[in-house]
C-alpha cells in the first residue's frame, strides 16, 4: 500500500505542471505591467522585487535585491532552462557586481521589470543585455532532482523497490482525474527557505531549528547546575 501511494504521488507530480512551466506562465501574467522603483506588488515592481514575487507564488523564498539573489541556488554551467534567474550589472556606478536580474523563458529570452519607461517586458539576450550579462542561477529543480534530493537512505531503498512495480499503461489515464484534484488527493507541498544564509527546504529548515532549540536548553540546563555548584561553594 505504501508503494502505491509512493507511485501516485510522484505520478501526479508529473501530471501536474512543473514549477518552471508554472513560473514562467505566472511571469507572462504581468507582461506590460509597470516598473517602480522599490515595488514588490502587482500595482508596481522593480526587477528584485518582481522576481521575488513571482517566485514566492511557487513556493520559493528568494532574497530581495538582485545581488542577494545572485548568491542562491545553484550556478548554470550549461544550457539555460526556463526558470533560471538571469543576472546583470547594468549600472556599474552603484558600485555592486549585480544590479539586474531577470527570469529566462526559453529561445535566448527573457522576462523582467526593466525601468520605468518600458516596465515589464521580454527582452533577447543580446546587445546590451548580452555585455552586460553576468550568469544565471538555477533556483527550481527538476521534479526528478528534486525527489532524488528529499529521499532518506531508508527510502532510497523503496524508491528502487518502486521502480520495479509494474503498473498498466492505462493506469494513469484512468487515474488522471483523482491523481490532481485537490479534494481527493492530498500533496505534500515543501517550499524553499533561507536559514543562516542557506538556501534549503522548509522541512530541513524546521529539523535544523528543533535541534538547535534542543541544544540551547541543553546548555541552559548546563548553566542552571553550574551556578547551583557555584552557589553551594
């Protein structure tokens, strides 16, 4: 039964839209919206502002100026996907190595908040947007990656078990309906967040804030004896 519910959830994983089809889409929604300096809501948003904004409503936490996003997720050494942040300096009088981000579509574009004359729109990865490129980084993981990823070593073992269930060709399609409806079928939904300077899961997140919790009344505990010994000296 386990092995099932295993198999339907990553099965409706992929029949769901991947997060960077998500985001890209959502991006398009504000196509032609306007750019101001500072904004972070619909009603206006500088480029930082829009990207982080967009991503938020994928469930990614992203710092907010360009050049604290520049420093997350993983750099792009190869091909470009949709969804890669996209970086720039495009003012090198502010005196910082990024002043510019973007979020990449595909064929060599990409969407972004670029100034108040023009707001929100695509642009080609060429000319001036080319020089002053600075490289991109990969924030959303595959679907693949990111199941990879979460697995435990205990459950590595069930996942190669999982691979060796044999289910029939139909068995999708005819489960399609009930796989993505969310009255029917509850996902697990784990968002990234920033803890001490770390990009990372919210459940890890949450491990790393229990343990510590556990490690501070340790060492109060510690503190609360030592002074009774001092105490009784």
């Amino acid at each position: 039964m386990r092995h099932l519910l295993l198999a339907l959830t990553l099965s409706s994983t992929f029949i769901l839209a991947d997060s960077s089809e998500e985001l890209t889409s959502l991006a398009k929604k504000y196509l032609g919206g306007e750019y101001l300096w500072g904004g972070e809501t619909p009603k206006g948003f500088d480029c930082s502002g829009y990207t982080q904004y967009i991503f938020k409503k994928v469930g990614v936490n992203l710092p907010r100026t360009a050049y604290q996003q520049s420093k997350i997720g993983k750099k792009v050494k190869g091909s470009l996907k949709k969804g890669d942040l996209l970086f720039f300096n495009t003012d090198p009088s502010r005196g910082i190595p990024i002043t510019h981000v973007g979020v990449y579509l595909e064929n060599g574009k990409f969407i972004h908040a670029a100034s108040r004359k023009k707001g929100i729109i695509i642009s080609p990865l060429a000319k001036k947007y080319q020089k002053s490129y600075r490289g991109a980084r990969r924030v959303l993981n595959t679907v693949e990656e990111l199941n990879k990823k979460e697995l435990h070593p205990e459950e590595m073992g069930q996942e190669r078990r999982l691979k060796e269930i044999n289910l029939p060709k139909d068995f999708f399609i005819i489960n399609r309906k009930a796989l993505v409806a969310p009255t029917q079928v509850s996902l697990a939904f784990d968002p990234f967040g920033i803890y001490r300077g770390q990009y990372m899961r919210k459940s890890k997140i949450d491990k790393l804030k229990k343990m510590e919790n556990l490690k501070n009344k340790e060492i109060q505990k510690k503190e609360k004896r030592d002074n009774i010994t001092k105490e009784s000296l």
